[in-house]
C-alpha cells in the first residue's frame, strides 16, 4: 500500500505550471499525524511505502518530520513502513538532511533542465535554491533524483535538457505537464500527446547506449513492465484501493493529485475509516467504474495488463470528473510500449536462436539473456532486456 502525507498544500515558489501550490495553507499537525497512526494500526495489514507530498513538504519543519518518522516507525513497525520524499529542497537544510539519512529515505526533487530553461517555467532563482539544497543532500550521502516536468515549450529542449541532465551525473524521471481539473493555470503548458511519444522514444534510444552513465527511472519501468507484464508505477497499475492521500488536515483521498478537492474525500483519519467504508465513498466508486471502462474499452490493446487505461487523474480531468475517456496520453503509451515490445521479442527470439544453436552443438548450455547478449545489441550498449532487468 502507497499512503501518501501532504503536511501543506502551501509552497514558498510558485511554478508557472502548477495545480498545487497555495500561498497559504494549513500545516498538519502532530495531533493530525496521531490519529493517522491510530487508523493505519486498524486498517491493513501490509506494507507500506509513506511519501510526504505537496505543495512543499519541508514547510512542515524539522520538528514535524522528526516526530512522525519516529513515531511510524515505532508505533507501525509490523507494516514495514518505508519512507520517501518529493520536495523542490529549498529548506533542505544540515539538521534535516541527517534526520532523512538516519530513515534513509530517497529524495525526489524538481529540475526542469539548465538554469536559465528551468527558471522559465518554474521561475526566477529557482534553479540557485533547488540545487543549494541539492548540494546539502549529497554531502549527507542521500539519494537524489528529479523529475524533469516537460511543457510545450521546454520539449522544444528536449536533447539539451537529457545532456544537461548526463552531463551533470543527475538521476532523471520525466512528468508531462497536465492540465488540472482544479484550475486552467496549467492548460497553456501542457505536452501534446505525440511530442510525449516522441520524447519517450527518444529517452529510450539514448537510455540504450547511456543505461550505466544515467538512471532513467520512467525508461525502467516501462521496460520492466512489458517484461513482467505489470505495471510497477501507479500510473499503470489499478491504484484504486492501494494508494491513498492524507491532506494537511486529517482528509482522506484515492491520490494526491485530489487534495483539496472536496468532492474527492474519501473519508477522515480521526473516524478511523475501514478498507469497506472508503472503497464505498462516492470518489473510490468513480474510480472503480473507471477500472471497469478500462477493462472494456482496452480489451483489444495488447498493453493492456501493463497499461491498465493509464492514470484516472487525466482522464477525468479532460471530462470534468465523468468516466468517459482513458488517460488522454494512450498513443503516447503505445508508441513507447510497442517499441519495447518489438524489441523485446527481437531480443527473445535471438537468444532462444542462440540456445537452439548450443542445444544441438552441446547439452551443457546457458541460456543468457541478460546483459552478456551479445548478439541482440543492434550496435547499441544494452538491449531493453537488459534494462528490463536491471
Ligand atoms: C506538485 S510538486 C510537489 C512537490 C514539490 N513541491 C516539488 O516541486 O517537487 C510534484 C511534481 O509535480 C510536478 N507538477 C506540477 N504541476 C504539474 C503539472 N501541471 N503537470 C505535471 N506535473 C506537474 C512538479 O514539477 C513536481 O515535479
Ligand atoms: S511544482 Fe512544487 S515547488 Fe513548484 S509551485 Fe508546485 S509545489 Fe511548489
Ligand atoms: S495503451 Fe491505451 S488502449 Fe492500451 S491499455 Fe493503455 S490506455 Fe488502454
């Protein structure tokens, strides 16, 4: 199970394109995040990843995040909980880069490319203070990697944007810019759907050659989904009834990108709601009907077990909140999707080519489909199954 923590929907910048970043907004409290300890002792039994979200979470403080990490993982240690951040790192800070080294917790961060691109879309300065708080991370040995939010104007970047990211050593994830269904701020800025395509089956031809040099973290995982014909990321997973929300004040909803809308509560950690009560609130029964739409509509779609429709967040935010489409990104999907398909049935049938020769040469043969074959490399360094692999 993914719980997702939003201390505040505030934030101190104000990126041109974003749904969720308030001037001024509550701060979870100490009391708010007791009562979400109290539910989750009742609710599931099982693992659980703990993302603290935004807005920016590192408003919340030092004492903030020093008493909930404790406190979970005390009082929740037979859920496994495991940690993580996203946080633009403008507070990062000495006193929290310790605190967040002793849960070992990953950090993803935001960075749009070079300066003077990044600070055209997030804004002015803001290049100087994410990569100050960069720097304080690294020196506590903590794991960073950022999300690179690609709008219609930076996809224009799109090869100096990789290289700056390869140049500089920086792990690297891609987000589309959306549009929102909370406000039209974003609509001016968001990826076309082909140039999203295109952008993934550019990463992918570089990420071939460059697999030991940069980590491409949506690369991965596409990769490895076809491979295991699931998906690993909630955008392509039936995340209905595995991931959940808690806004700054105690409000339960199906993911963060619903916090503060108030048609999306699913419930309030201080009633202590069961798996039932939630999956009956009226937002969880909109996503279930839009399980179902997906089961019909992409039937036919040989992605479809590793796709599952894509994120109901986009659709629903281009039909204002009624299920009537998939993810509008879906040819998107399938342009990268059929790629690594059909490269990885080109890998499969050269190393099943290879095992046909051994087996009539010599019994004693090794199937080796991983990162020793040779053959299916098309003169590039790795194959998709090697980093299907990884
Ligand atoms: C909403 S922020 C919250 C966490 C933190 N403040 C940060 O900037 O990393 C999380 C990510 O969402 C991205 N984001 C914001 N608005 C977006 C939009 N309209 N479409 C896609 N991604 C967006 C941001 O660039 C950022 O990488
Ligand atoms: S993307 Fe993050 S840093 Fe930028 S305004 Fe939104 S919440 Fe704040
Ligand atoms: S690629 Fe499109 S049709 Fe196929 S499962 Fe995904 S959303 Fe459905």
């Amino acid at each position: 199970m993914h719980v997702m923590i939003i201390p505040t929907m505030g934030c101190p910048a104000n990126c041109s394109y974003c749904w969720s970043s308030e001037t001024t907004s509550l701060c979870m409290s100490t009391k708010t995040m007791d009562d979400i300890v109290e539910w989750l002792k009742t609710f599931k039994k099982e693992p659980v990843t703990f993302t603290f979200h935004g807005g920016e979470p590192l408003l919340a403080g030092y004492e903030f995040f020093e008493y909930s990490l404790d406190k979970i993982s005390k009082e929740l240690s037979d859920l496994y909980p495991a940690f993580a951040i996203q946080t633009n790192l403008w507070k990062m800070d000495d006193k929290l880069a310790s605190l967040f080294k002793k849960y070992e917790i990953p950090i993803g961060s935001s960075l749009d490319g070079p300066q003077e691109l990044n600070d055209i879309q997030r804004g002015v300065g803001y290049y100087e203070k994410t990569m100050k708080g960069y720097e304080i991370a690294k020196k506590h040995g903590l794991d960073v990697s950022f999300i690179s939010t690609f709008t219609n104007y930076s996809i224009k970047h799109k090869e100096e944007i990789f290289n700056f990211f390869k140049e500089n050593g920086l792990n690297m994830k891609i987000h589309p810019a959306l549009p929102s269904i909370k406000s039209h701020k974003s609509d001016n800025f968001a990826l076309d759907v082909e140039d999203y395509g295109e952008l993934l089956l550019y990463l992918l031809d570089e990420y071939l050659n460059l697999a030991d040099v940069i980590e491409l973290k949506n690369i991965d995982h596409l990769c490895k989904a076809v491979f295991m014909r699931k998906g690993f990321v909630c955008t392509y997973v039936d995340c209905m009834g595995s991931t959940f929300a808690i806004g700054p004040d105690g409000s339960i909803y199906p993911c963060y990108r619903f916090v503060d809308m108030p048609e999306y509560v699913i419930g309030h950690v201080s009633d202590k709601p069961s798996y039932d009560d939630l999956m009956s609130s009226k937002a969880e029964l909109l996503l279930i009907d839009y399980k179902d739409f997906v089961d019909e509509n992409c039937k036919d779609c040989k992605h479809m077990d590793y796709c599952r429709g894509g994120c109901p967040y986009n659709a629903l935010t281009i039909t204002d909140n009624r299920v009537e489409c998939v993810d509008p990104y879906c040819e998107a999907y399938k342009m990268i999707l059929d790629k690594i398909d059909n490269l990885m049935n080109e890998n499969l049938n050269l190393a099943f080519d290879e095992l046909n020769d051994v087996v009539e040469k010599d019994f004693n043969f090794t199937l080796n489909v991983g990162l020793e074959n040779q053959h299916s490399k098309n003169s590039k360094k790795f194959t998709v199954m090697d980093i299907a692999l990884k």
